[in-house]
C-alpha cells in the first residue's frame, strides 16, 4: 500500500541523475534551491555513479542518493513510494520509461518528464489515464522545449484574446523566430527508437501523423501540413518547416481537449521556423525543408550534448500570432535563455517538478499546460529566465 504523500521523506526526486540531462536538473536545484527549496533526492542505478556526479555538479554532500532501475520494478515502486514528485530523464522513453510511470501512477505519484515521442505517450494514455484519475497521480509529458513554450504560449495567448476579445481566437500561427542550440545523443536515440517503432507496427504511423493523436475520441478540423516553405503573409518572412511541430501539435491539441476545448473544437495551429524575407529567405527555407536536422550518422551519441559554452550562449525566440474572424489578431512572444534543448529545458523540467508539489489538479495523463497552466507560467518567468509578454 503507497504512503500518504504527506508521509513521504522526498518531494521530488530526479531519476536518470547521472545522464547528461539529469545532471543539469539536478545541478540547477542544488544551486538555484539550496537548503530552501525542496526536499529532494539523486536516482539511477549506481550508487557510485550518483556519488560521483553529485560531487561534480557540487551538490551537498548530504543530498540523498536513491537506486532505481528501470528493468528492476521493485526498486521503481520504492522509489515512487518515497516522494510526492518524480521527474524523469531516462530515455527513450518507449525503450525505459514504461516501468518507471506505471509505478509512478500506482502509487499516486506526479510524474514529469522530457518525452517528445507521441506514439509512446498514446499508448501510454491508453494504458493508464484512467488508472491515474483513480490514483491521483498528475503526469506531465513533454516537459520540456517540447513543448512547453509552446503549449504555454498558446495558453497564455488565449488568455489574454479572451480579456480582449471576450472569445479565443480559433486559429493561431507559432513562428519560431530564433533559436540557437544542439541537440544530445538522448534526443538522437528517441527519433531512431520512434522510427523503428513504426516500421515494425504500420498501424502506428496515424498517431504520429496526425495533429490530434493525443485526442482519442476527438478529431478537429483540418490543420496545415507545415510540410513545405511559404512565404509567411502574417509576418513577410519566409517559412520553412519546424522539426518540433509533430509533437508541439498534438499536445497543444491535447491541452486544450483536456480542459474542455477553452480554445474551441474548431482551433486551427500549426508552427514553421521563420527563415527571412526575399529570395534569401527562401533559399534558407527550402534548404531546411529539404536537410534533416537530426537522424543523420553525425548525431551526438546518448550522454552527449552541448557543452556548458553553448548551453550559456543559447537562446529562443518564438511568436504566436492569434487570428479573429474579423481581422483583429494579437501576438504573443515567448522567450528563454539558454540552449532550448538543455540549458533551459533542464529548468523546465526541475519548475515543473515543483509546481506539480501545489498542483490542485486531478489525476491524469496530461500536459503542463492542462495541469499547471499560470502557475507554471509564474515559475518560469521567476526562476527559469523565460518571459512571456504580449507583443500587440
């Protein structure tokens, strides 16, 4: 029988410590936080390892190690049955992240974690979303770049149209206008799991294609490809198409089915990275449509990814232009420091860790944007160096 929650000894624990992700989460609570945040504790196989890291990162010498494994659910379920919040970055999550979030949801546990793999996280809701309604645990995907300056952005956007307009504006454009970053070997193996995945079950590749996989039981209108450049008439740029979108889609998407369709059951969203004006800009964006960002025999091997200079140097800068039937739009920009992979995404994941501790949501396998929504948006502009202003 799980402890109350009240009961527990840790408020959060990060699992996957010692891979290149859970290093920076776990560094940026032992420097951000120190003896006044939460109670928290290190995890992952070996208990060396953790001592090691935890040393590296110049975390205190007393900070808990806890050994969990994910091919050991025994040691999972004691883990889950020791703190009120685990965030996870043991990926890719459809090869190692069942075990850990069906202990998570059968003791009641929040769960966070970095997944940008929809397929997994369909079958996952499949599996277990009525369980955790059950259970009470709150479980967060995609907490992360993917997707939560998109699927926050978007919320707050409609927000601010609501205060405005009286209404939600049904069609929103997400234009990433910068963004300066790497990618890790963690991301890397996600895309060659996923890829693998839907070439031994076919019957897979409709969730991964379609903006409403996440939906079951709902399909809105029709959504644009963003498969091919265009010249972007709401910004005179040139648009190419943005890798992240076939995740950032569909748990926007999801965000909104799950709070009752506030941005309406005829929302229209689609995202492009803008690439300039003139025959430049679409030199640019058809010279992204057509090379592969990732997937090529160049990626970063799993424990690889930028280093601690291009994770400083990093930046984003995303605009989200909402569009009303009559003319009127209103844009919204969201902005962070740091790489977006891992700088920032490391932050990410560590404030929703935290705010999951005063959530007053129910048990569900959803998104940050249906269970945390300002709150979270308060935590990121305070501690994560990540504004979110209205542009006009």
């Amino acid at each position: 029988m799980a402890t109350s929650k009240a009961e527990r000894p840790f408020d959060l624990i990060v699992y996957g410590a010692t891979g290149y992700t859970g290093r920076l989460v776990a560094e940026y609570l032992a420097h951000h936080y120190g003896k006044d945040g939460p109670r928290w504790a290190m995890a992952g196989r070996s208990v060396e390892k953790l001592a090691e890291v935890r040393d590296l990162i110049g975390a205190p010498a007393d900070t808990p190690l806890v050994v969990a494994d994910s091919s050991d659910p025994a040691s999972l379920a004691a883990m889950a049955e020791q703190t009120r919040v685990v965030v996870t970055t043991v990926g890719p999550y459809q090869l190692y992240g069942e075990p850990v979030l069906r202990a998570c949801v059968a003791a009641g546990t929040d769960y966070a974690d970095l997944c940008g793999e929809p397929v997994w996280m369909r079958q996952m809701v499949d599996a277990l979303h009525e369980q955790a309604k059950e259970t009470g645990a709150r479980v967060a995907f995609s907490s992360g770049f993917d997707s939560i300056p998109f699927d926050l952005g978007v919320f707050m956007l409609q927000q601010e149209a609501k205060a405005r307009f009286g209404v939600p504006a049904p069609r929103v454009k997400c234009r990433v206008r910068a963004m300066q970053g790497g990618f890790s070997g963690g991301t890397a193996a996600s895309l060659g799991a996923t890829l693998k995945a839907l070439g031994a079950n076919p019957s897979l590749i409709p969730i991964m294609t379609s903006p409403f996989g996440l939906t079951p039981g709902f399909e809105g209108p029709e959504q644009p490809a963003g498969d091919k450049p265009f010249l972007d008439d709401a910004t005179g740029s040139w648009a190419a198409p943005f890798i992240m979108a076939v995740i950032n889609t569909k748990n926007v998407h999801r965000t909104n089915f799950l709070r009752g369709h506030p941005y309406g059951a005829d929302f229209v969203y689609d995202e492009m990275v803008l690439t300039g004006p003139g025959e430049q800009g679409q030199a640019i964006a058809e010279h992204v449509a057509r090379t592969p960002m990732i997937g090529g025999p160049n990626d970063p091997k799993p424990g690889e990814g930028p280093s601690a200079e291009e994770r400083q140097n990093g930046h984003y800068d995303v605009l989200f232009i909402g569009e009303m039937p009559d003319g009127r739009e209103i844009r919204y920009g969201v902005k962070g420091r740091y790489d977006p992979g891992y700088g920032s995404t490391s932050r990410m994941l560590a404030e929703t860790g935290i705010a999951l501790l005063s959530c007053e949501a129910e048990g569900a396998i959803a998104t940050p944007g249906a269970l945390l929504g300002e709150a979270l948006v308060e935590r990121l502009r305070a501690h994560a160096e990540i504004a979110f202003a209205v542009e006009g």
